[in-house]
C-alpha cells in the first residue's frame, strides 16, 4: 500500500522549483533595498554631521567661508570613504547668517538607483556685543 506522501501528481512535480526561482530573487532585491535604504540614511547624517560641523567654524567671530569648508572637508576625511561620494562643499556667510551645504550621492548597491543626499546646517552669526556702561 502507497503513503499518501508517495503519491505524487504528476501536475505537481517541479512545482516547489519554479515557486523558488520566484521567491528567491525577490528576496534577494527586498534585501538589497533594505541595504541601500540604510547606506542612505547614513550618507544622510554624515553629510549632516559634514555640514554642521562647518557651519560652527563659518559662524565664529572672524570665521570666513573657505573656514567652513575646509572643516567640513576634513570630517569628511577623517570618516573616510563610506557610503557618501561627496560632490560639492559649499559655504556662506552674510551680515547676520551662515549656511554650509553639501551634496552628494549614495554608493549604489542596486545598480540604476542613484539616490542623492543634501545636507544643510544654517544658523547665526555670532557677534560681539559692545559693553554697556551701567551706573
């Protein structure tokens, strides 16, 4: 007598095989966006990082522009080459603000997805209040 587990439909067999050939690249590709997904966030708060840390040598009293961006090229440095391919640095300081910007993109895991990242840290100027004669 056959076990119910021996009888096996003929409609059936390969069944499991062709299931996995479209099972596993899904997988595959819901992990490999889950990976890119993380390798953007953190380009994002290393170029955040970048840039704040640019806007606090900009903004000093006597801080200039050229100040800012060397800075943040430095940290940028020192973190090394991760997921951020930094393209442009760039510093402002006006009367009362300064802005550092960076732009960058995200090394790409997926190939074709080409996702960018734009940080920007402003904030005020700091300035020397004259002293007030009090009486």
């Amino acid at each position: 007598m056959e076990s119910p587990s021996d009888q096996v439909d003929d409609r059936e067999r390969g069944a499991v095989t062709v299931e996995l050939v479209i099972v596993v690249p899904l997988v595959l590709t819901l992990i490999l966006l889950i990976v890119q997904a993380a390798l953007w966030a953190h380009a994002n708060h290393v170029a955040q990082a970048a840039a704040s840390q640019g806007l606090a040598s900009v903004r000093v009293h006597g801080g200039t522009p050229a100040a800012g961006e060397a800075s943040a090229r430095r940290l940028l440095d020192r973190l090394g080459a991760g997921p951020l391919r930094v393209d442009t640095v760039e510093a402002d300081r006006a009367a009362d603000t300064a802005a550092v910007r960076v732009l960058g993109a995200v090394v790409p895991v997926i190939p074709l997805i080409e996702l960018s990242v734009r940080a920007e840290a402003r904030g005020a100027v700091e300035m020397i209040a004259p002293g007030v004669a009090g009486g």
